[in-house]
C-alpha cells in the first residue's frame, strides 16, 4: 500500500471514528456518563486527525522516479540555485543524466523564489598526500517554472592551471612617481576649492 492510498483509507476511517465518537458524546451528556468530557477530547481529537491525513492527502506528490536513475544523496543545497550530489565510487557514466533528472524532478521549488537551479553530480578524486578534489561528473539546469532541464557540458571546473606567481603580480609602483601624483591630485583640489571662494 502506497503512502497516498493510505492516507485516503486513513482519512475516512478517521472521520467515521470522530463522527461516532461524536454521537457517543451526545449520549454521555443525555444521560450523565462520568466519561463524557473524555470523550469530547477524544472525539475532537479523531477528528483533527482526519483533517490533518486530509489537509496531507492533498499535498502529497509522491517522488519522481526515471529509468536508470541512481539514488545520489544531496551533499550542499544553497535553497537558491546550486544543488550538489554526491556520486559513490565507480558510480556508471550511464546513470549520470538520468540521475541528474531524478534530482531535478524532486526539488522542491518553493523557497527558491522561481530561480533556475544549477545541479551537479560530483565525485571526489584522490590527489595524493591527503589531498582530494571534487570532479563534476554531470550538471544540469533546472527551470521550475517551465519544468525543464538543460544538460551543461562539464570541464571538469575544479582542475585549476598552476600560474607563476610573477604571471599574476601586478607591477610596483615607482614610489617617487606615486608621491608626485598624489601631491598633484591634492593640489588640483585646492585650486578647485579656491574658485568657488
């Protein structure tokens, strides 16, 4: 029995219990029953109940399922737009979109305020020496709006090319021309203020 249909069966043997319940309350106020106050609880009770696997009933969407999907557990969601899973090793190259659709398929969008929703399949990679690095194996992106997915190409995004350092430093500053345009600055200033008076 699926978790829908029993949430159906649950409603309706629930609001019968409260509607008995109910009329055994009626009875135990006509004729002076000790238990009667009881049974005002607990009928009141069964029937809030009924009213919460009801209220459930009508909420409940039941998990997206596709052929050829892993299950892949969710290492990092933002709420926003970036969803990480986490693959186990020898995860199948197969398996890799279908999976990535499953995952899309199950967000649930409404905290995300309509965003487009990036969503990767990653592994780690030993680099030797207690080092690691995460591998994007799949990545897609989900449109809640439209409910649809865009496969990305990956390039393995973390593999990060060594750069000299003389390659990224900006050049000094000749320290004798820097103090000459600083002294130039402030007195084109004075001049402009010496206008206005």
């Amino acid at each position: 029995m699926s978790i829908s249909q029993f949430l159906q069966e649950a409603t309706i043997w629930l609001a019968w219990a409260g509607i008995g319940l109910g009329i055994c309350t009626l009875l135990a106020f006509l004729l002076r029953w000790g238990i009667r106050f009881r049974l005002v609880g607990a009928s009141i009770f069964t029937l809030l109940l009924s009213g919460s696997c009801f209220a459930f009933q009508t909420s409940y969407s039941p998990p997206v399922n596709i052929e050829g999907a892993l299950y892949v557990p969710v290492v990092y969601d933002n709420g926003a737009d970036l969803v990480v899973a986490q693959a186990p090793e020898g995860f199948p190259d197969e398996s890799i979109q279908p999976s990535l659709e499953q995952i899309a398929g199950n967000l649930k969008g409404s905290g995300r305020n309509g965003a487009k929703v990036n969503i990767r399949i990653r592994k780690i990679e030993s680099a030797g020496d207690g080092i690691s690095r995460p591998i994007i194996l799949g990545e897609v992106i989900s449109d809640p709006t439209q409910k649809t997915t865009i496969p990305i190409e990956t390039n393995n995004f973390y593999s990060v090319k060594k750069v000299d350092a003389e390659e990224i430093s900006e050049p000094a500053l000749d320290e004798e021309n820097s103090t000459n345009k600083i002294s130039g600055s402030s007195q084109q200033g004075l001049n402009d203020n010496e206008e206005f008076l």
